[in-house]
C-alpha cells in the first residue's frame, strides 16, 4: 500500500455540486487595499484564555444541520469548529488537504482501497470517543436511500465501508475516485455518534471540534464556546460570537465602535475609517468566489447559445469590479485560480456592447426583456451596472431583489428565473455544470463524459487536463458568467490575532483566534 503524507502534500481533488476571486484577466485595482499577510500570534501568555471573540459574518444559515441543508453559510460555521471529518483543509495553505480526525491514510495500488487511521483520544462532545464505527455509520447515513445530504453525490463510488477495528476505517470503491479524499473534507465527511438523531441538530449537537454550539439567537448571532477536552491544539478563546450584520455599513459601524472585533467580508468601498489607521489591520485574503450570472439554459431564448454569449459579451466586468471598489479580477471561467483545472479564459466573449447588439438580431432575438433574481445580501451596485450594460445591448433587465430563503426556492430549487447571481463560494465545484439537474438548465454529454474520466482518472496530470477542457467547454458554451472572482478584506482591531484571512465565505476556522490581555 502507498502511505499518503498529509502533513506534506495536498492531495488535489474535486467537489460535487454545491451551492454556494485573486484571478485571471487582470489585477486588483488600488481600491483593494489590504495586507496580504498579518502579523506572528503573540506568545500564548500574552493572550486572555477568558477573552471573547465577536466576529462579523453577512449570512445567516437557515438551519444547523449539515446533513439536509444546502449552502455554505451553514458549513461556513460549522465545519472545524463543531464538526470534524476524517480529513479537513487547510485555508492558509490553498486549501491543502490535512488530518483532523484521521491522522493519515494508506491507498492501494489500484486506488479502490483507502485505509484511514483515527487520530488517538479523540472525543465527541458528550465525553464518548470518537470509534471507526461511528466513522463508518456517519458515511452509510449519507450513502443510503432517501439520504437528504445535499452533497450525496460525492461519495457515490464507495462501495463499502468497513471497521476492522475501533481504530481504523476502510473504504472500498466502485471505480477510482479522484474526488473522494477532497468529499471527505467537506460536510458529506463529519463524523456523527452512531445513532445521531439529525432531525434534532438544530436544538444540539454533538461535534468533536474546538468549540460547542452555545446557542442561536436567530436573526442575530450564534455563540460557540471552547471545547475544553479537545484532542488537539485548543482554541485561544473561552467563546466566540457570530454577530450576522447584512449590512455593510452597520458592520463598519459595528467594527470602528468595538462592538465586533473582526469584520469579515468588508466593502471595499467603505474601508476609508481603517485604513491608515492604527487601531485596525485590512487584510486581502484569496478566496473561491466565483460571482456567478446564472443563465437559464433550459428556457427560450436563453437555450439559444448565442444569446447566451450576447449577454456576456454586454457586460463590462472591468467596469464592475472598479464600481465595487477593486476587491476582484476578472474570471473568464468557471474554474478559480486555485483550483485544478484552472486556465485563463478571459478573452473569450469580450465586453462589446455593439457586437452583442448584433448577436442577437442575427439570432432573430428583439426587444429581450428579461428579470435578474438576486439575493439581497450583495450590494445593489452590481443590479446597477449589469442593467445599464445590457441595455447598452438592447436588452431590458428588471432587478428583483430577494431573501436568500426565497432565492433557494426559487431559483435553486424550482428553477424559475431568467437570470440570477449567486456567489459560488465553494472550491471544486466544476461538477455543477456535469450535473444536468443543477439549477443553471445546462446540459452536455461531453462534458459530463470528461468529468466522470477526471474522477477516474489514474494520475493528476491526466485528471487536471480533463477539468482544464470541461472550463474551456462550459465557458465556449457561454453556460453561465463569471463576473469576477472576489478578494476577501476582512478588519481586524488591534490587539486580535489569527483571524481568519482566505476562503473566509466557505470556512471559517476560529480556533486560532486570539485576545491579547
């Protein structure tokens, strides 16, 4: 068998379809200020192990159950701080695949066998340890019929699942599976008690990470306190508040008075009160958000695909990202830069207004009137300028702001929409347009043909040119747009250490966190 040294190497994979930049075509514009990197945490005598943490976030789960609930807002919370999975990733280090209650694994020759081995000591929250039969329960929850995961698919080539003793979990796959080592790391991989009610997650939990859930003020905030019996390096603070403030200024107010001490996912347009000064520290952080324009490609016209590309070719990304202060580049496709696959593919359909114009008369496509359906926690600016863009192109574009509960509905679930923005916050998440039952309409036999070899496929470099094509294709396809790929900015006040800086809108390890006193 061929040991796997976690602690050295990433081991590169991809997600299934999840809902949810730093990247090609260009670079920040000087409205993205930010350091790139903070200061060394102080010695630990110096940080009060009493101190509390009060963190700024924008969206509210809708649930704490990560075993029905769909969108990162809940894993964004949850995952490494409450929940942990065999493997987990590291944020800092371009998400590289790392032991959390595992402490390695061994795969086989053929790459049908992977055998992990627990990581000694570990406990649920209740005091119980953590078993391989608990491990292999958790997964055969997610694997049996009438599963309500989100994410189920992900682990759709295990064949099996085995305890050959409390120490040690044995996977058997169907065929090779690329994907799996990444799955595991993502909510389909939390390891439960055996026998876990999940109808009563929202009320209590039972995790084995850093923190317990305190409680949920909903419509407010979720306190988390320290898991005092945590098997690793214990988190810095005695608790850490959530304080949900959608809007941004509201959350300037809140940082610059104290009331939180870390602000993530800043306005790059509103960071005049911290920047220069010495009471706060801007930090830029990498992330995986791909703002994504749905197009409904199951609905006329937009199943014609050069009406699709009219609509690309009317937006000026430049444009909107310099609206929205500089914290994003250009994004050409559907791949991050951070993610396997990824090629710059910005110069396909480039903004022209009048090009696009004429698209659609030589598509027999007048007076397009169409409705934009956008959650109504991003800024409005964006609404702005993409219907000032299109009608440049002769298209008319109704904005319908909504709640994000109503956007799920909607638009996720019942697909009715024209066009939608969402960020996609989630890394490896190609496997979207392979799936013909996803929300964007999009269907196509070749791609989902390459994304199934890219998930069998016998090395890397094989598995990353098979998902460098699918980008290429979803993108020559005009299956969606990208309006950019976002830089995350998040405020720190003085004296706070280890705050969270890159891919903050899908995970947020908090156990670093630290006060001084």
């Amino acid at each position: 068998m061929r040991r796997s040294a976690l602690r050295i190497a990433a081991v590169l994979a991809l997600a299934g379809p999840v809902l949810a930049a730093c990247g090609s075509g260009g670079t920040p514009t000087p409205g993205a200020t930010g350091a790139d990197s903070q200061a060394p945490a102080p010695a630990a005598g110096a940080l009060d192990p009493n101190a509390t943490a009060r963190v700024r976030l924008v969206l509210e789960p809708t649930s704490l159950n990560l075993t029905s609930t769909a969108g990162v807002a809940v894993e964004q919370v949850l995952l490494d701080n409450v929940y942990q999975g065999l493997l987990s990733v590291d944020t800092t280090a371009d998400n590289k695949i790392v032991p959390a209650l595992a402490t390695g694994f061994e795969t086989s020759a053929d790459g049908l066998t992977y055998t992990f081995h627990l990581t000694p000591g570990a406990t649920f929250h209740d005091g119980s340890p953590v078993t391989a039969e608990d491990a292999v329960w958790s997964l055969q929850q997610v694997l049996a019929p009438g599963s309500k995961q989100p994410n189920a698919k992900t682990l759709a080539t295990i064949a099996n699942v085995a305890a050959p003793d409390p120490a040690t979990v044995v996977i058997t796959l169907k065929q090779r599976d690329t994907n799996l080592t990444w799955a595991l790391t993502q909510r389909v991989g939390v390891v439960y008690r055996k026998g876990t009610d999940f109808t009563k997650l929202d009320a209590a939990e039972n995790g084995t990470g850093p923190f317990k859930l305190d409680g949920w003020q909903r419509g407010s905030a979720i306190t988390l306190v320290r898991n005092d019996a945590y098997k690793g390096a214990k988190a810095k603070v005695a608790k850490v508040v959530l304080s949900y403030i959608p809007d941004r200024n509201a959350a300037n107010n809140a940082q610059a008075t104290g009331q939180t001490d870390i602000e993530t996912a800043a306005e790059a347009t509103l960071l005049q009160p911290f920047t220069g000064n010495d009471r706060f520290t801007v930090l830029r952080g990498t992330t995986t958000d791909k703002y994504t324009l749905a197009i409904n490609n199951a609905k006329p016209p937009l199943n014609n695909p050069a009406v699709r590309h009219a609509i690309r070719r009317a937006i000026d990304k430049d444009a909107l990202i310099k609206t929205l202060g500089g914290a994003g580049v250009r994004l050409g496709g559907p791949i991050p830069t951070s993610d396997p696959g990824f090629q710059d593919l910005s110069t396909i359909d480039p903004h022209d207004a009048a090009a696009a114009r004429k698209a659609l008369a030589d598509a027999g496509v007048g007076n397009l009137k169409l409705t934009l359906k956008i959650p109504n926690i991003y800024p409005a600016a964006i609404g702005d300028v993409l219907v000032a863009n299109l009608k440049e192109a002769g298209i008319e574009l109704t904005v319908k702001q909504q709640e994000f509960t109503a956007w799920l509905s909607e638009v996720y679930t019942a697909r009715d929409y024209d066009l939608s923005l969402v960020n996609h916050a989630e890394p490896h998440d190609i496997a979207n347009f392979a799936t013909p039952g996803y929300y964007f309409g999009y269907d196509n036999a070749q791609v989902r043909e390459w994304y199934a070899q890219a998930v069998a496929a016998p090395d890397e470099r094989t598995r990353t040119e098979l998902l460098s094509r699918i980008g290429r294709q979803v993108t020559e396809d005009a299956a969606a747009d990208w309006l950019f790929q976002a830089q995350t900015l998040t405020v720190v006040r003085k004296g706070v250490s280890g705050a969270p800086q890159h891919h903050t809108s899908s995970r947020l390890n908090l156990a670093g966190i630290g006060i001084t006193k």
